[in-house]
C-alpha cells in the first residue's frame, strides 16, 4: 500500500518541468513574475513543489557549482494557502506567512528579522485601523521575530493600541508618521498598499535577498473568497523587484472563484461571453505565465507503476537505484517505459523476488488500461492500486484461485467511472450464473463493427451508448467469457458503500456541488455549467454526493433542483442517474414540486421520457402529495 502524500522523487518524469520554471524563477530578467502550474486534482503540481523547493536551496548542489553560487542570494519559501482558510483575512495570513518564514529564514533569518517584525506591525495595522477586519493579534508572531517570550508583553501594547485605534481613540504610542499610516481617510488604502510594497521591496535589498521565490501550493482547496483574496495580496502587496510567485492549482477553481467573486451575482447565458472574458482578463493579469501539466501517457503510467511497486518491495537504497535508472533512461528516450528488464539492469541483472517480479508483468498488462481508465492522473491510479491491492489480497485469504488481474482492472475501472452500469453487470451476472449475455452481445458487436452495432448498445439499456462505454467495452480482455461471481463477490465493498472514499473528491467536484446546491437560481447554472467540465471520475464522485443528499434529505427540493440543473445542460448521465433517485426515494418525504419539475422537464423531449419513464410511472402510480402534483400537471397541460 502507498500513502497519498507528495514526494520530492520524480517517478512522474515530472523533473523537467520542475527544471524549465527553476530557469525562468532565477533569470533575474524574468522577475517578478507569477507563474501558474495548472493542473487536475492529484496531477502532481505538488510533487513540482516539492522538487522546486528542493533543488533551488544551494547546500543541495556541489560546491563550487553554478547552481549553488546563484542560489545562495535567492530565498525560498512554501506557503499553503489551504491551512490558512479559516484565517479572518487571508491577505494578512499570506502576508504575515511570507513574513514569518523570512524571519525563520536559516540564512536570511538575523538578517531580516528585525524588519519582517516592522512590516508585521504594520500588517496588522491595516488589518484593524483600514481594512475593518476582526483584531486578531500577533504576540506569538513578535515573540518569534525579536527572539523570545520577552516581546509578549510589548505584541500586548501593539495590539491595545491597534484596538483604540478602532474604536476611535487615539493610540498610546508615539505619533510618529512612519510611511504615512495616518494620512486622510481618502487616500489611505492606496498608501497603505504602496508603502508596503516599498517597504518589503527595501527590506529584501538591505537584507542582500536578490530573488524571493515562494511557493504557493493548494490553492484550489481555498473558498472562491480565500482564492480572490490570495490573488491580490500577490499582485497587489508583494509582487516587487526580484519576486517570483509560483502557484499550484486546477485552473478550474480559479476561474470558478473569479465568476463567484466579480460575475456569478448576475450571471445569464446571454453575458455568458462577457463573463469569460473578465474571468480570461482577470487571470491574464495576475498569472503571467500560465504552465498546464500534461496528462500522462500510458508508457509513462506503466513507468510510474513500476517505480511504486520497487518502492514498496524493495529497500529504500534499492528503490533510489531505480527511480535514478529511470530517469538516465528517460533521458535517452522519453517515449518508452521503464520496465521489468530495467529494473533487473539497475539492480545488478540477478533474478528478482517473485512478488517483485509478477508485480511488473502486471504493470505491463495493465498499464494501457488504468491511462485509458483513470485519464493519466497519478493520484487516481495510486488509489486505484491500492484499491487492487485490497482485492487482489481478498481473493488470496479467500482462496479464489483464478482471479485474473487483467479482468479485475477493467471491472474496477468501470465500478470507478461508472458505477451504475458497474451495478447492473453484477446484477445481469447474479442472475445468469456469471454470464451476462448483454455484455456478451455488445462485445461481439463491437468486434465486428457491423450495422447493428447501435442497435445492440441502445437495446441494452440507459448509459450504454456514449462514446467512453464503448470504448471501455473495447477493451481487451473481453469479459463475455469469463465467470464473474468472484469479482464481483471481492467487489463487496463497492456494492455495500462507494468507492469514493478511495478516490476522495476534488476541490473542482466540492465546488461545483457547493454551488448547485446553494439554492439559487444562478449558483446552480453557474454549478451545472461548472459540471461540463468535470473528468467521468469527477462525475461519479458528484452524481454520488447527491445521492446521497437527496436520500438523507429527501425533503429538500434544492437536490432535486440541482439535477434538473444537471439535466438541462444536458450532463452525460445526469437524468439517468435522476431516474435511479427517484426510483429510490420515499416518495411520502418529498416535495410536490418535484413532480411538476419532471413533468415540465421532459415536456416535449422524446428521449428524457424514455429515459425517465419508470420514475415517471412510479410517480404518477404513487398516491403521495408529489404523484397528485404530477397527476395535476398532466391533466392541466391535456386542457
């Protein structure tokens, strides 16, 4: 089993990208700059992170090396902005973080600690006296930048006097005019910003830092607020000369909380293009160089696959052999995979442990399925491989003999991206003893790729004819004859819960859920739009949150609103997923509204009644407030 936290190690190749944002960070012609790592949840922007952080700190290089001669003036920080959501005032928390960490700073810290407790005062002076955000003090932070428990009490007085200051009165400290802090109320914000700027600009000269890089990583998991307000305080406070920003998010969420903060109030189809363009000249402006991570390719999952199973049966020394195997032969060719004759190379050509061994003849087998499947995220395909671990160790202790990895993989990689033709599998094979001659019937079709091969799809049932089940039909091996009461018989777990709690949710799936659920109007056709977007992963993950809420809260009607959102943007399985709640739910719990909606839905759309024909019927047949309500609305739209 793997752990889910990030890593310094390159087993993604990602080294090179790491190493081209390292040349334009230090080109002190480049600077300031904000560059944007965009990427999918679990990508590996933090792994890119972690790389940067590592190999721009000069005691990591040679001596007498260029690299650690240029690094030595140049000061990295990493700042997570996730930690800081529940702050009052995420401007200040970033401030106040970039601060702290220079005070901390194990070369520029005497140097800079003096002033960084200046700068902090002054933080929190426009946290209190200009910007009106809750008091919040800062003993511990003095203590820390002058050196002991000593500057409590004189943090106490600043904090007394930032507090009358609120309050109207006049400070107890000296009326000193240190930058204008007391200038007229018209013109003190514009000041305040560039007296700061001025002030942190001088403090990096005088303390000999040439280049200032900070790392800001898991954006994407701040509020649409936090996002904006981190944002600003880069562009706005500490973007100076010799600065460069580097920030790790799912572009998604960023352009999400632009719409939320400048556009989602007022939001209609009809400015969709105006609001597209602010959210584009919005981010323009504060990321200029934006860095998209690639999706990776199949050779590059099987080597990533290969790296994870060396670490996780070889030694620590053994697995370092490997990983720098590798990257030498990545260097020679970026286009094959790292595989079972390279391990064996690198570990000194002996035979390898049989566990070691089977492991990456299955990483070979099922490289192409898990890339196709999971869409080349790595998070994703670690999960999944733990996931298989648990089966596969299942099947062992239970004494399961002939349970064929190939065969578990594609099953498992449907149960994770579509886990309600998943359940009807398991139910078409529990009812013909392993055989299901539907999934029989739509793998010769597509073998032979002749003219009824629609026809085979459409007569299987709702979810069966989009262009990803096919494919997934496609995929070798084929199941059709294949016993499947043991897979699915260790695939309890999914039949019994989600599988969610393995894959987790992304910040773009909780955002769009955030907003469909919000109650209004424009949220959720800012959340369904949201939607589109979203990977096949990220919709299972969605259609399940609401599920889950629709059956917890069945007399909620904002859940069933935000599937009707869903189905009019026309969301791959959103009205079948509808269908299979309304099938479901208690129907005495929920509100009459709904059956109109249905109705009004499918008004006129041949194919939504067919698919929402059996929760339509159950409605109608119900003698609940909501089957009267439909009734109604049939009988009046007959008139």
């Amino acid at each position: 089993m793997w752990s889910d936290n990030e890593t310094a190690d390159d087993l993604l190749g990602f080294q090179v990208h790491a190493d081209l944002i390292r040349s334009v960070v230090t080109d002190a012609k480049m600077l300031p700059v904000t560059i944007g790592i965009f990427g999918d949840w679990g990508g590996g922007k933090t792994s890119i992170m972690k790389m940067l952080e590592r190999d721009l700190e000069p005691e990591n290089w040679p001596q007498e090396s260029v690299e650690r001669e240029n690094y030595e003036k140049a000061a990295v920080i990493y700042f997570n902005g996730w930690q800081f959501e529940g702050y009052d005032d995420a401007k200040a928390a970033i401030l106040s973080s970039v601060l702290l960490s220079l005070g901390d700073h194990k070369r520029f810290g005497p140097k800079v600690r003096g002033k960084a407790l200046d700068l902090l005062k002054s933080v929190e002076w426009m946290r209190v006296a200009r910007f009106g955000f809750k008091h919040i003090a800062l003993p511990a932070a003095a203590a820390f930048a002058t050196g002991g428990l000593t500057a409590v009490p004189a943090a106490i007085g600043l904090a007394t006097g930032l507090s009358q200051a609120k309050s109207g009165e006049k400070p107890k400290t000296e009326d000193k005019d240190e930058g204008g802090w007391f200038k007229s109320k018209e013109n003190e914000h514009a000041i305040d910003v560039r007296t700061f700027r001025e002030r942190f600009e001088q403090m990096l000269n005088d303390t000999g830092i040439e280049k200032l890089i900070i790392l800001i990583d898991d954006l994407d998991r701040c509020s649409p607020e936090r996002v904006i307000e981190n944002l600003e305080a880069i562009k706005l406070f500490l973007s100076v000369s010799g600065t460069a920003f580097i920030i790790g998010a799912d572009p998604r969420i960023v352009e999400h909380a632009i719409r939320f903060r400048y556009a989602e109030r007022a939001i209609t189809d009809e400015r969709d293009d105006e609001t597209n363009r602010l959210v584009k000249d919005y981010l323009e402006k504060v990321i200029q160089i934006p860095y998209r991570l690639p999706r990776l390719s199949s050779s590059e999952i099987e080597t990533y696959m290969v790296l994870l199973f060396a670490a996780f049966h070889l030694s620590a020394e053994k697995a370092q052999l490997c990983i720098a195997a590798s990257r030498t032969a990545r260097d020679k060719n970026r286009y094959s995979s790292f595989g079972f004759a390279d391990v064996r190379e690198a570990l000194g050509g002996g035979e390898l442990d049989p566990s070691l061994s089977d492991a990456l003849t299955f990483c070979s087998a099922t490289a192409p399925l898990i890339t196709e499947g999971l869409k080349g995220n790595p998070r994703q395909v670690k999960r999944f491989l733990n996931a298989f671990l648990l089966r596969k160790q299942l099947s062992v202790v239970a004494r399961l003999q002939d349970i064929r990895d190939d065969v578990l993989v594609k099953l498992m990689i449907l149960e994770y991206t579509k886990e309600d033709l998943f359940r009807q599998i398991f139910k078409w094979q529990a009812e013909q003893a392993g055989f299901p001659k539907e999934l029989a019937a739509m793998e010769t079709a597509t073998e032979k790729q002749g003219d009824n091969l629609e026809e085979v799809f459409r007569s299987t049932g709702q979810g069966w004819t989009s262009s990803a089940v096919r494919q997934w039909v496609a995929m070798q091996p084929q199941l059709s004859a294949t016993d499947l009461r043991d897979y699915f018989w260790i695939a309890r777990d999914r039949l019994e819960s989600t599988f969610s709690g393995l894959s987790m949710i992304s910040p773009a799936t909780r955002a769009v859920l955030n907003d469909l659920v919000a109650g209004a109007s424009p949220k959720r056709l800012l959340g369904a739009k949201g939607a589109a977007k979203l990977s096949d992963v990220e919709l299972v993950s969605l259609f399940e949150l609401l599920d889950q809420a629709v059956m917890r809260h069945p007399e909620e009607k904002k859940n069933f609103d935000a599937f009707r959102a869903l189905v009019e943007q026309q969301i791959p399985g959103a009205a079948e997923r509808l269908n299979t709640v309304l099938l479901n739910v208690p129907l005495g719990s929920v509100s009459p509204g709904v059956g109109l909606d249905i109705m009004t839905l499918t008004k006129g759309k041949i194919e939504l009644q067919n698919i929402l024909k059996p929760a339509m019927d159950r409605i109608g047949e119900s003698k609940e407030r909501i089957g009267k309500a439909a009734s109604g609305a049939v009988v009046g739209g007959k008139k």
